[in-house]
C-alpha cells in the first residue's frame, strides 16, 4: 500500500511537472509586455504580436533564439534567460488569448 502511494506520488508529480503553468506564464510576461503589449499585441513597430499564436509556435521560436537557430538581438538575449518549462508556460499563456479580426473591405 504504502508503494502505491509513493509510486502515485511519483506519477502524480511528473504529470504536473509536464504540464504548463499559465498562472507562470503570465507572471513571467510582465518582462515581455514592454515590446509585445500587456494583451499581446504589439507596442514596438519591430516586435510581432504574440496574442493567440499557436503554443507550439511560441516554443519552438524561443527554443530557437535560445539555441541561437533564430538570432535576434533582443530575443536571443531574452531566451537565453529563460528555462524549457518556463518557456512552455509563456507559450500557454500568450496561445490562450483570444482575438477578434476584423478584415478590411476593399
Ligand atoms: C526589447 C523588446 C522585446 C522584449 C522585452 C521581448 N521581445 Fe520578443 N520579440 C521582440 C522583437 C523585436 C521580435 C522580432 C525579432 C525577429 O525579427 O526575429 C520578437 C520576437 C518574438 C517571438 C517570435 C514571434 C514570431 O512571430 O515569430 C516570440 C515568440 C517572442 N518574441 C516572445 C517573447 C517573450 C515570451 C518575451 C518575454 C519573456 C519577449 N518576447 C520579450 C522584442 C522583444
């Protein structure tokens, strides 16, 4: 019995380990908010914005500057810093918000 709790214990833990934190995220994009906007959209004509961008967009573009496979002089600076877990957090934050397009009539 006492195994099954440890070993639950064990899985339990990895799994959250693996999951991402978007409360982080968020706490962690105060430094991001500067260039990409508090709601994800840009305030810096160079800076993308960041609001509803795929997760798996956002990770593999900070892994990048991380890795030094995307140089940019801020960003690869700013991935440098920042962990795989963190990363996958920002990526959940900025994947969730949601927007509203309107197109242009021409
Ligand atoms: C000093 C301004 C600045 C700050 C602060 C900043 N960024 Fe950026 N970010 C940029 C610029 C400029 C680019 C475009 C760089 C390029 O051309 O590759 C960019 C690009 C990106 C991209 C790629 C987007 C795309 O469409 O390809 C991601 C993702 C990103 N930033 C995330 C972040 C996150 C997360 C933070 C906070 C941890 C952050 N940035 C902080 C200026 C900034």
């Amino acid at each position: 019995m006492k195994n099954l709790v440890v070993l639950c214990l064990g899985i339990c833990l990895s799994s959250v380990s693996f999951a991402a934190d978007m409360a982080n995220g968020k706490a962690l994009s105060a430094q991001c908010s500067t260039c990409h906007g508090k709601n994800g959209l840009s305030k810096d004509p160079e800076a993308p914005n960041l609001a509803g961008l795929s997760s798996l967009y956002i990770e593999k573009a900070l892994v990048d500057y991380k890795k030094g496979m995307r140089q940019d002089r801020r960003m690869s600076l700013i991935a440098q810093g920042l962990s795989k877990p963190q990363i996958k957090d920002l990526a959940a934050w900025y994947s969730a918000f949601e927007l509203t397009v309107k197109v242009p009539e021409i």
